[in-house]
C-alpha cells in the first residue's frame, strides 16, 4: 500500500519535457524580453567598443667580442618584466592617478638574440604605446652598454699590455716566437674589440595593418548564446517565483 503511495507521489513530482515546454511557452514574453535585452547589449558593444592595434618594439641585445650576447634574452625579458615594468607602472600611476591602461609582453623569438615587446592599445594611445616602449628600451640599453663599456676596458687594458711586452720583446734577440705569439694575441683582441655590438633599436612601436580588438563578430555570437541561456533561466526563474508566491498566498489563507 504504501510502495504504491511512494510510487503515485513520485510521478506526481516528476516533471516531463512536456511540463517544460508549457512552462516555456506560458513565460516566451520573458524569453523574447531577456534575449532582446541581452543580444542588444552585445550589439552595441560590439558597434561602439574603440578599435585597437598591435604594437611592436623590436631590439637585439648586445653582443660581446666572441659573438655571445652580454645577457641572455630570457634574462633580460624577466628583468623587463620583473623590474622596469613594475618602475614604470608605478611611475605612470604616480603621475596620472590610474594604472597603464594597456599590458606590455616581453618574449624572445625562438634562435634568436631579439626581445620583442608587444602592447595592443587604441589609436589614441600611440604615443603613451612609443613613450613606454622607449623608457623599456633605454634601460636595457643602459642596463646592458654599461656591461659593454666594462668588457671594453678590459681589452683595451689587456691589449695595453700586449703592446709592452711587444715593445719589450722587439729588442731582444731569440725572441722572435714569443713576439709573434703576442702580436698573435693583441691582433684577436683588437678583433673583439671590433666585434663589441651595443643595443641595437629594431623596430620602435610600430603598428599592425589589421586591427585587434574588437572582434565584432565573435562577441555577437558569444552575446547570442548568453541571450539564449539567460532568457531560458529567465523563464524558469519566473515561474518559480510565481509558484513560491501562489504557495505562500495559499498558506496565509
């Protein structure tokens, strides 16, 4: 008796597709009105957000006599990111009481000795784009030609030296192989000494042909489907509150 109660009372609580669908087309008006609301909002979005373009700043970064770079790019990308960024972030919001309004992204194209900097940023901001990207690049200029000047010095110093002891050896007699080793010496330092490369400035805040953002398209799409999902939540959240008013209208009674 019992088990047939439970049975009875279960199918009375189960709600079928049925169910659904009537409760669907008894609130459409809130659907229609949801889905309007929010597919208008996307629209509009998407019509009136300001258009933005990529960025770019190239450099490469100094190189010593045999070739290798002074830093590593990974190093100085992480000194970029972890140090000036932060300065220069700070610096902006000092000066004008709000955050840099767009991001700058290091990264160091694969074999290669070059740091790219990326910033994507409306027209209008252009020039706050050029003036960052040069504050950045300056200090890794000064950052790593300071670390040049020092390794200058060092050959100079030692091809000083060389010169001595050449002058010392060219008056002597039987010293014609350790003349020649020497002038060997200062011949492949003079070369480093030649072969010391600065920062060198690539490409400084250019501008993509193509804009970036927004992509009108894909936001109307997105805008859509959240028109869709939000009208249906809509229409059942209204008819439960209907039911919860219904039942607290009939307990008070």
């Amino acid at each position: 008796m019992n088990s047939a109660y439970e049975q009875q009372q279960k199918l009375d609580d189960d709600i079928s597709l049925v169910d659904l669908a009537a409760v669907f087309v008894r609130r459409r008006f809130v659907f229609y009105i949801v889905f309007i609301i929010v597919t208008l909002a996307g629209l509009a979005y998407a019509l009136l957000a300001s258009d933005k373009y990529e960025y770019v700043s190239l450099l490469e970064v100094a190189k010593l006599g045999d070739g290798k770079s002074v830093e590593q790019p990974h190093t100085v990308i992480a000194t970029i990111e972890n140090r000036w960024l932060p300065e220069v972030g700070v610096r902006f919001r000092a000066e004008m009481d709000m955050k840099l309004p767009f991001e700058v992204k290091a990264s160091n194209p694969e074999q290669t000795s070059l740091v790219r900097l990326v910033s994507e940023a409306e027209q209008e901001s252009a020039d706050l784009v050029e003036k960052i990207h040069t504050t950045l690049i300056e200090k890794v200029k000064e950052h790593q030609n300071g670390s040049l000047k020092i390794e200058e010095k060092s050959l100079q110093r030692q091809v000083k030296s060389l010169d001595d002891v050449i002058q010392a050896l060219e008056g002597q007699q039987n010293a014609g192989e350790a003349l020649a080793s020497a002038i060997e010496k200062r011949v492949n330092l003079e070369s480093e000494l030649e072969q010391l490369k600065p920062v060198d400035e690539l490409v400084v805040s250019r501008q993509s042909a193509d804009k970036t953002e927004p992509r009108r398209v894909l936001i109307v799409v997105v805008a859509g489907i959240l028109a869709g999902a939000g009208g249906i939540f809509a229409v059942f959240l209204a008819e439960f509150c209907v039911l919860v008013r219904a039942k607290l209208r009939v307990d008070i009674k």
